[in-house]
C-alpha cells in the first residue's frame, strides 16, 4: 500500500495526535503528514509550542468536549504509568483550579468519575470572588518539547516511518497528493477559515499572551477561571524549571504582538494566585502570543465524502484544548474513517 494513502494535513497537536492513533491501530505505513509548519517552528499562525500544555476544566460542557476530555486524560495518565515512550514530556502534577462563578454540573459530573485524587474544596477555603474550587491530579505538558519528540517518535520504523512534508497547500483537493490517496485528515486549525475547500466562517483565533519564565521552586498546577479571563501557572515537565504564567482569551483577535501592559497584569494575577511566582529567583525568559484555533459551536469532527468517493475526515477547532482533548479527538476521528481504513487494510494485503 502506497505512502500517501492517509494523508495528515497539519503537524500540530491535533494532526501529530491522528498520526499516533493510527499508528497505534497499524495504519503507520500508509501515512504522510504535509503541513506548512512543523515542530520546531516558531510562527503566530503555528499554535501548538506556544500552549500552557495540561489537563484542566477550561473546556466546554457539551457532550462531544466532556467525552473527549475524559477520554485524552485517561490516555495520558496511561503513558506516564507506563512509562511510554510518548510521556517524555507529560507529569502527573498537583492541580488546584478556582472558577468565579459554579461549573455547568454536568462539567462536574464528568469530571468525578475520572480526574484522579478529586477533591472538592469547601466554600470557606476559597478567595475573595471563587464560586467553587477543587483539587486534583492533572497531567502537565511540555508543549514544544513533546511536539518535537512525538514528531521524532513517529518517523521511527516502530511506528511506520511517517513522513512530515513542509508544504503549503492552495486547497483541501491538494492534499489528495496523488490518485493513491483516498483519506485526508484535515487536522489544520486556525487555517480552516480559509483554506480553499474548508472556509468554515465559524473558525476564529482566540488570543493568548504568556510570560515563560524560570522558577524551580514552582511545582504545582494553578488556575483561575474568570469571566472574559484566564489566569494560570503551568510548570513545564523536563524542562529545567520552566513555567508557563497566563494569560487571555481573547475571541476574535489575530494580533501577534506581545504588550507590557498584559505582562505586567499576567504578572500580579499569577503572584497573586501562587506566590511562589513572585520570588527573587524566578527569571522572565519570553513573552509570547498565539491563537487558539477556536470555533462557533465547538471542535468540528466529521467526516465528507469528495469527489470519486475519497474521504476528508474534519478535526479541527479545538481552541485551548488541544492538548488535553486531543487523544480523545482523534479516536473519534479515526473511528469516522473506519470503513475507508479497513478496505485500505484489506488492499494491501491482496
């Protein structure tokens, strides 16, 4: 069966996420992932390095976001138990979280059956403001770092030899690389509002800015949830010391540039929620921004038929929550394509 039967396009989370799950079920050997950016690479228009990188409840409440978090959080927690290969850069962490106004209780709900050493704090433990609050333990990620060693992973033979191909499409059709390709994943984010043959009008960036800095003695997972803001400390795994501080959320916006004024609020909020943050030795490294690949109505996840019957099967929207859904994601996505991968299976051994 040829290299490009399945073609990946995009190489961020969500696309390196679909590789791995399809490798995982045998398809390795049939995959080449074409992106027009790469682990590595440090664009505003390439999202994923720039992630806080963990598990947390700033996802939505829909079926599809509260089955898909379960589902990437148990499948992280089994790499790090394991010791897999994949968990290079993943850590079990201490987990605090406050929200200004109470969770959907269907959000709630989910959560107690799977988030590992759940507690729900009591009122009079929370600050001025928090609504509710708990403790648990999440997965942290270090976000460039298991971009590029997942991409490493994945060009091994052990996992198919799948090759990344820089390049940039003019279409959806282009990524039909030759007459053997009969599965597209469009794995593209932010570009699917305009990517000739996807222009979803629902697609938008949501602007993040974050402060990276060095601070050893910061070991823990904490964050606010407040209405129109997000403030978090996110230390990253295997990393030296370095911890993510945030952020915004900004809907809509597609700047780049990185403010003084946001740093300095990024600064005192984070202070504020975990002092440790503000010690003598903790050294500002970066300021970065980047856009979050949101969209109206939540991850797109479906599958459609194009011409001659070849199969594009949509992933794409994922906004804050790539790393932490992206697993569970792209189980969905490689379950909606089963049919076209089991003949392509059956083809290859006739």
């Amino acid at each position: 069966m040829a290299r490009d039967s399945i073609v990946i396009l995009g190489a961020g989370i969500i696309g390196l996420d679909v590789a791995l799950e399809l490798s995982r079920r045998g398809y390795g050997s049939m995959i080449t992932i074409v992106a027009e950016h790469r682990p590595g690479d440090k664009s505003i228009n390439y999202t994923s390095p720039w992630a806080g990188g963990n598990f947390s409840a700033i996802s939505g409440n829909d079926a599809n976001a509260l089955k898909w978090d379960k589902a990437g959080y148990l499948e992280m927690w089994k790499l790090v138990e394991t010791q897999s290969p994949e968990a290079k850069y993943l850590a079990k962490t201490k987990s605090t979280e406050y929200f200004d106004k109470l969770p959907d209780q269907d959000k709630i709900k989910s959560m107690s059956t799977y988030l590992k050493d759940l507690v729900i704090l009591p009122p009079e433990s929370l600050p001025s403001g928090v609504e509710f609050g708990i403790t648990f333990t999440t997965i942290t990620i270090n976000s460039p770092a298991h971009l590029e060693h997942l991409s490493k992973l994945l060009q091994l033979p052990a996992y198919g030899s799948i090759p990344l191909v820089r390049r940039r499409l003019g279409s959806l059709d282009a990524a039909f690389l030759s007459s053997r390709t009969e599965i597209v994943f469009n794995c593209i984010g932010n570009a699917a509002k305009t990517l000739k043959g996807v222009e979803d009008q629902r697609s938008y960036p949501t602007r993040g800015q974050v402060v990276l800095v060095r601070a050893t003695n910061v070991k823990e997972n904490i964050m606010r949830h407040g209405h129109g803001y997000e403030t978090y400390v996110i230390p990253r795994p295997n990393s030296g010391g370095h911890v993510i501080l945030g952020g915004y959320m900004q809907k809509g916006n597609s700047s780049g540039d990185v403010y003084a004024s946001e740093t300095e609020s990024i600064l005192a909020r984070t202070k504020e929620l975990l002092p440790a943050v503000g010690a003598s030795t903790t050294e500002i490294l970066a300021v970065a921004a980047g856009l979050r690949p949101s969209r109206e109505g939540g991850c797109r996840i479906e599958s459609e038929v194009r011409t001659e019957g070849k199969l594009v099967v949509h992933n794409y929207g994922a906004g804050g929550t790539g790393y932490q859904a992206g697993m569970g994601m792209a189980m969905t996505a490689v379950d909606l394509a089963s049919e076209a991968l089991q003949h392509l299976k059956a083809s290859s051994v006739l």
